[in-house]
C-alpha cells in the first residue's frame, strides 16, 4: 500500500477528530453557559433539574452517552434517527456543555459578593458591574479549568468510533490488519502537537492575564 | 437641618430582628462613631443605609430628601436606588477594590462611568475624561500614595488598599461617607496609616459615619456616639460624654470591656 493513501486516510480521519472537536467546543461553550444560569437559578425547581442534568451527565461514561443518543431511538421507536457523526456531535456537546457549565458556576461563584457591591454602592449599573468588573475576574478564574477541560475533549474525541465514526484512532488500527503499527504512533504524534499546540495557546491566555491577582 | 435623618429604622432577617428602631441624625461635617458589639447589627445598619438591604421599617432622608421609606414603595424604584446610593459612599471592611484595574484607574473608573451619563459628556469627552484623572490623582496624593498610581492591588499592603479604596469613595463626592471596621482587616502596624487618612478627613469636616471597634480613635475622631446592642440602639450623644460618663449601664460595661482588652 503506498504511503501517500496511508497519509491521506490518516489526514482524513485527522479532519474527523478536528470537526468533532471545534463544533464541541463552539456549541457547547455557549450552551454551558445557559446551563451554569439554570445551576444557579433562584427558581428552585429550574436549579433542581439542571443539578440532576449535570449529576447524570458527569456520572456515567461519556462512551455510554454516545452509544446512547446513537442506538437509542432506534431500539426505543425502531428508527434511526441521527446520522452517526450527528450522534457523536450531540453527545459531546451535552456533555461537554454540563462540565463547561460547573466550570462556569465556579468561576461565577467564586467572585467576591463585595465586588458586586463595590460596584452598586459606586453607582455602577447592572451591566456595568458584570462587564467592568466581574468578567474579567470570571474569565481569568475558568480558563485553568477550561484548558484542562479542552484538552481532555481534543482526546476524548476518540470515543467516536464506539459507533463506528472514522476518527483518526479508528483509520489508523484500520491498518494493523495489514501488519502496520506505524500510522498508531503517527496518529499519537497528531494529538501530541494538537495538544502541544492548545497548551501553549492557554499559556498564553494564562500570562496576558497574570497582571493581577484574584 | 440634618445632612441625614434615620428614623424607626427596623430590619429582619427570617425570624430574627437585627435593627430595631434604630434613629440618629448627622449634621453636614460631622463625624458619628458607631460602636457595638460583634453581631449587634453594626454592619447590617450601614448597609441599608447604602441600599444594599432593604430595610423593612422606618425611613431615611438625606438633606430633607426622604431617601427611603418603609410605607413607600415608589422610594424602592431600582432606577431611583442607583441615584439614591450616590449620597452615600462606603469604605468595605475588606476594601473590595478591583483586582485587575490599577489603584489610580480604581479611583477614576467609577467617575468616569457616572460621567458618561451626563448630557454634555459626548462634547467635552476629553474635558471630563482628564478631569476624573486629576481628581483621581489628587486623591491619591490625598491618601499619600501618589507614588502608587500605577500598582495593582494585590502589590499593595492592607493598609495601602484600604487608602485606595477610601479615596475611591471619596471620587464620588459622597455627601456622607460610611467606614465598616475600616481597619480590622488590618496588622495591628497598618492601622495607624488608615486612621490618620480618616482623621484628616475628620479635620476637613467630612460627613462621615464610622463603625469601628477602635475605641480610643472613635473618641477623638467623632462628634457624636452611638452605642448599638442586640440591634438597638442603647446611648445616643456627644462622644466626649459617652466615652467619659456613660448614662447607660450597658454601654459602661461594654467600654470597660474594651479598655481592659
Ligand atoms: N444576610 C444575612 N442573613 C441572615 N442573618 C444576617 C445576615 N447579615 C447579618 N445577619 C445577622 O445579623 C446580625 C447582625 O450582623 P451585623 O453583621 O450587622 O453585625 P455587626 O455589628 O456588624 O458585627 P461585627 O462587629 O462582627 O461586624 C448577626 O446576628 C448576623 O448573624
Ligand atoms: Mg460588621
């Protein structure tokens, strides 16, 4: 087999796990932000259900949740109702959206109630406060936990193939039928620079906001 | 008449009373000590002063105006409220200065975001802009830290914080300014710096109301005195006569207790 198919399956199956990846991250950090909003809710029942949402989501294997969403209409109403990398997506993002959103809720939580006042008692409105004072905070005390977070997604990302999405992982074992056990560790060095790459990227983050202390 | 009126004023938390019937009156350039107890309601009393409770009886008026008023929900209007705290500055126990803003920016941001709604503000944008930075910087040289401008907070000491955050409130031209334990945050060595910070103020005849468990600083700071226990208020007078001749066996004991500390 040349070596050009092999790398263009590899690349291929790369493009998978960067596809999984970004539409995860894009639509799931927006959404755990409205699910961090329910978690703190004064309307109890609303914090109530999205406490047992996120409690369900965390405790059982993400693996289960994507065979779950993929098997599951099928089996329950016998029809498929997702497309497989649809299931995987909607999968991810659920569960993504419930860690974002505890990282969210801590970080928010976590800003002093005497900022918030600092600001009412100096005249500041709502949204003043919250844009001038506490985002900043916010931001600097999640992205330790989101860096964390993005990492373990861009890994996780090959739990795909549990329903037979063809991620990088699942091209490259493809090929040990054949007897090759390079495109294994090629495919290892990807999420090595993948990783190196968002590491120093949250780094970077992390030192342009080292300027203060919370 | 009084720069501020407090009367009746009650507050409630669930089943327990922590302000009952609480009145006193300043007059414009006076300074009143509040003293008390751990739990007296020393803190709860500044903050529905500032809005930051509700109060659930009583009223309070500043220059006349009736600021607030238990029977008058129209006194309670969120838009009025913002308006309201500016008669009011307070000074946190725990400082509350913005972490990631210089100490000069601290002192200017708040004037410059109130500055925005004035009607002449798009004009003379740059006018006020250099405005509020002077005023800032002259307070801080006020506070004796004009060296410190540029400092973020977590590179200044307790001491220097609190100085900060004392001349962030005084920005806003509070008609009268609130300390709550100014200093108990504080070593025991970083006290004084803050003290004399709030005598100069006492000096310049500042309105303020001061909370504070430093008796021998509220004696000579204040004008007048108010004893607060169990959320009531025990003695009301000239400072010099409470601290000295205690009509109230309550409040004797409690200055015996703290002079022998
Ligand atoms: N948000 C709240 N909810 C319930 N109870 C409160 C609340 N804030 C204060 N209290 C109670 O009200 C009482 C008075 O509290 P406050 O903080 O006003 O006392 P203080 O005189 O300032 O005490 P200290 O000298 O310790 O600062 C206390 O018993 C306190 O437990
Ligand atoms: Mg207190």
């Amino acid at each position: 087999m040349p070596l050009s198919v092999i790398m263009l399956t590899l690349l291929k199956g790369f493009g998978t796990t960067c596809l999984i990846f970004a539409v995860t991250l894009v639509c799931a950090a927006p959404l755990g932000l409205i699910v961090s909003f329910g978690s703190m809710s004064r309307f109890r029942p609303l914090r109530w259900l999205t406490k047992t949402f996120v409690w369900i989501i965390r405790g059982t294997p993400l693996m289960l949740q994507v065979i779950i969403v993929y098997y599951g209409p099928g089996l329950l109403w016998s029809y498929t109702a997702f497309p497989r990398v649809s299931a995987v997506l909607i999968a991810f993002i659920i569960n993504y959206a419930a860690y974002f959103s505890e990282i969210y809720r801590s970080g928010i939580e976590g800003v002093p109630r005497g900022q918030y006042e600092a600001g009412q008692v100096l005249g500041m409105t709502k949204a003043q406060i919250f844009f001038k004072v506490i985002l900043l905070q916010v931001i600097k005390r999640i992205v330790p936990p989101m860096s964390n977070e993005i990492i373990t997604l861009v890994k996780d990302t090959s739990l795909a193939r549990v329903v037979a999405v063809r991620e990088i992982i699942m091209e490259a074992y493809s090929f040990t039928a054949k007897g090759l056990i390079w495109p294994l560790f090629y495919s290892g060095a990807f999420f090595l620079v993948f990783c190196g790459v968002l590491t120093l990227l949250f780094g970077y983050i992390e030192r342009r906001l080292s300027y203060f202390k919370v | 008449m009084s720069i501020l009126e407090v009367s009746n004023l009650s507050k409630n938390f669930g089943v327990s009373e922590v302000l009952k019937d609480v009145g006193f009156s300043v007059e414009r350039g006076e300074a009143l000590a509040i003293i008390g107890a751990s739990g007296s309601g020393k803190t709860t009393l500044l903050r529905c002063l500032n809005f930051l409770e509700i109060p659930d009886g009583g009223s309070i008026r500043v220059g006349g105006e009736i600021i607030f008023d238990a029977n008058d929900p129209e006194t309670l209007r969120e838009s009025e409220i913002r308006r309201k705290r500016l008669h009011f500055g307070l000074v946190f126990q725990s400082f509350n200065l913005f972490p990631q803003y210089t100490a000069i920016r601290n002192i200017s941001l708040p004037c410059e975001l109130l500055a925005k709604e004035r009607p002449d503000y798009k004009e003379r944008r740059r006018e006020i802009l250099a405005d509020t930075e002077k005023t800032a910087r002259a307070l801080l040289e006020r506070v004796g830290l004009s060296d410190k401008a540029g400092f973020y907070p977590h590179q200044l000491s307790g001491g220097q914080q609190q100085r900060v955050a004392i001349a962030r409130a005084l920005a806003l031209d509070p008609d009268i300014l609130c300390f709550d334990e100014p200093t108990s945050a504080l070593d025991p060595e970083l006290t004084g710096e803050v003290l004399k910070v709030i005598r100069g103020l006492a000096d310049k005849n500042t309105t303020m109301v001061i909370v504070t468990h430093e008796m021998q600083f509220a004696r000579e700071v204040s004008d007048m005195t108010l004893f607060i226990d169990g959320g009531a208020v025990i003695e009301y007078g000239p400072s010099e006569e409470l601290f000295s001749s205690p009509r109230e066996e309550r409040t004797r004991r409690f200055l015996e207790r703290y002079s022998n500390e």
